[in-house]
C-alpha cells in the first residue's frame, strides 16, 4: 500500500521530524519552563510504535527522517530505534538534532546504527552564560561531544543557535568564529513563541537581519541559492567555504510555501504545522490498528488536506502555541 502523501495546497511531504521523547538532561529557558511535567510512559509511542511510523510514512514517500525532542538521547534504545529506522528500503536519510551532551558516549554507534547527520545545539562558548541558557547544562561536555561526533566521521556537522537578546546576542561573532575553526555549519534561529517558558519574550526577539549584520561586521557574507530542503536560508563566507551560515527566522521570514514537512510528537500527535495546534492522534489510530495500516494512513491522508497554507508567529512574542517545543519536536 503506497500513496504519495500531498497536502491540500499540493505540497509533496517527503520529510518527516520523530520526537522520541520528551525528556531532556537541560532546561533552555527557550524551550522549557524550569519546573517540567513530562509524560507518563503509557502515553508516549513505544519504540516499535514510533519503528512502525517511520514505515508507514517512508513506504509513502517520506525519504528523510530527523529524530528530535526532548533530548534523543535520553530515550532508553535510541541506538537500535536508529538501526532499525536507517535500515527501512526507502529512506535517504535518516538524522539527529541532538543537545550534544552524550555525544562522547553515542556519536560512535549513531554513526554506525547509520545516522548521517547530526545538528548539535549551542548556543554560548562561555560556561557560565551556557549554564544560564541551559539552566544546568556544561559547556565541556558539549564541546567534548561536539569533537566526538567529528572523530566519529560525521560529516557537515552543523550548530543551531537560538539568538536572544541579553542573553547571547553578543556571542554571535564567537560562535561564528568557533564554526569556522571547526569546519562546521552553524545556523542562527529566531525563538519562538511556543509554550509558557517563565520569562517574558517581549523584548528579546533578536532578527536574522540582526545576526546577519553583526556577523557582516567581521565577515564578508556571500548570497547562496543553496537549500537544505528545510526553513533554512543559507549564505556563504568570503575565504572560509567549509563553513555555511544558516538563518531560520520565523518571524521575519514565512517558508511555509515550500513546506515538505511533518512531524510526529512522542505522544503520537501529527502535527501539519510547527506553528499551528492542529494534530491527528496517531497513538490511539496505531493501537486501535495493530495489524492493518490502511486505515492509518486513510487519516493521515485525511489530515493532511488540513495543513494550513502558514503560520503567523506575532513578533510581540505573546505565546500563541500553548506546548511547549520539547513535546514539539523542534
Ligand atoms: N534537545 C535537542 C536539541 O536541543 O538540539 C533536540 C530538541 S530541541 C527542541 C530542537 C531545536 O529546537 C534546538 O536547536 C533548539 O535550540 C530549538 N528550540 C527549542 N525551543 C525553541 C524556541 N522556542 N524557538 C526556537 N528554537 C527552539
Ligand atoms: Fe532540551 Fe533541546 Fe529543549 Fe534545550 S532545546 S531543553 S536541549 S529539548
């Protein structure tokens, strides 16, 4: 059984994002309230069940899948879920987004469970700001993993960065600096406004246009048609070509036209849109389903022709989206 999976404005979906938790070892004051519930374990997908979805959607057309969070690593059996998911006939790709910090001890049996790309979080080079953003989290340890990952042959290894004012909006050049050094790319996000994190984000929203025009205050940038297939816009650096400069900005720029994505939250929710709360319960299709996906996918199929046509995040940072990105799948 297999039918390209179209939304209702003809966009192809051939990426799919899988949150396998949504536990984290930090609790960055972008994506967390300090105090977090986390879900109790009936309610999250089992790790055949999630084995199950990345099937389904792969044998429709889906040819690259990223495991996400919540913090992957923290789920028990992550490396046989990724053996078992780069192994289904189909699938391009299968990558990580990753905190970094169990690097040293996964970056070796990702690589070999057939990742092929890991995005790394970082968003401060100095202990102590990196300990405020995360709340609990060591710089090392993320740098250690960071050279881990290396070692291990990943290649184009790249860094996010979210950008918020007072807080890292002065480490822009450092972290810039530490991609070329590295050999990395590094891609800079705009926060968004999703869940009651504790703290006001009226006044930290810091631009693209803004990174872009610090960055430009030590490096030529160049103009690239380069696209990963994702929200990424991505510029070149004058005399360093190893290291690509991505902005994610969805405040100031809408991607939504060419939207090839869905994803899947470690309750079983599939989400059309990041910036959006409408969702199918694929927990309670795939347990009500054991043995027969075509009723699955008649509802994913179904659901799709409601992806909206794109989001609007208002820049005032009011919190339209009450989850909260760790239960997202960012
Ligand atoms: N724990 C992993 C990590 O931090 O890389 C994976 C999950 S995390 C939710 C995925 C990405 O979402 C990270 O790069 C993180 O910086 C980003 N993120 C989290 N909350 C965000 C927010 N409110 N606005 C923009 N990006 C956010
Ligand atoms: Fe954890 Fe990633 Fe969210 Fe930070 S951004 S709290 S590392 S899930």
């Amino acid at each position: 059984m297999s039918s390209a999976l179209i939304d209702g404005f003809g966009r192809k979906i051939d990426y799919l994002r899988l949150s396998v938790t949504d536990r984290c070892d930090f609790r960055c004051i972008y994506c967390m309230a300090e105090d977090m519930t986390f879900l109790p374990r009936q309610r999250i997908l089992t790790l055949e069940e999630i084995h199950r979805c990345a099937e389904l959607f792969v044998a429709n057309g889906v040819r690259k899948i990223r495991l996400t969070g919540g913090e992957p690593l923290t789920r028990k059996g992550i490396v046989g879920l990724c053996e078992n998911i780069s192994a289904i006939p189909g699938l391009n790709e299968l990558v990580m987004t990753t905190n970094g910090s169990q690097l040293t001890k996964y970056a070796q049996p990702l690589a070999d469970a057939g990742v092929k790309r890991l995005n790394i979080s970082l968003d401060s080079l100095c202990p102590e700001k990196f300990k405020a953003m995360t709340r609990v989290g060591d710089l090392q340890q993320v740098l250690n993993g960071i050279q881990a990952a290396r070692q291990a042959g990943f290649k184009r290894l790249k860094i996010n960065s979210v950008i918020i004012q007072g807080h890292n909006d002065d480490e822009i050049l450092a972290l810039t600096d530490y991609a070329i050094e590295n050999q990395l790319d590094i891609t800079f996000i705009e926060e968004m406004p999703l869940g009651h994190v504790g703290r006001s984000r009226d006044t930290s929203l810091f631009s693209s246009d803004q990174v872009r025009d610090n960055i430009a205050e030590r490096y030529t940038l160049l103009d690239s048609t380069e696209n990963s297939g994702g929200p990424a816009r991505y510029m070149r650096l004058k005399d360093h070509s190893a290291t690509r400069i991505g902005f994610i900005s969805p405040h100031s720029n809408n991607f939504c036209s060419t939207c090839n994505r869905v994803r899947i939250t470690v309750e079983g929710k599939l989400l059309l849109c990041l910036g959006n709360e409408d969702s199918l319960d694929l927990l309670a299709l795939l347990r009500r389903y054991p043995l027969s996906d075509e009723p699955v996918l008649a509802n994913i199929h179904r659901a799709l022709n409601n992806k909206p046509e794109k989001h609007h995040f208002s820049s005032d940072g009011d919190v339209q989206i009450v989850r909260f990105m760790n239960a997202t799948g960012g």
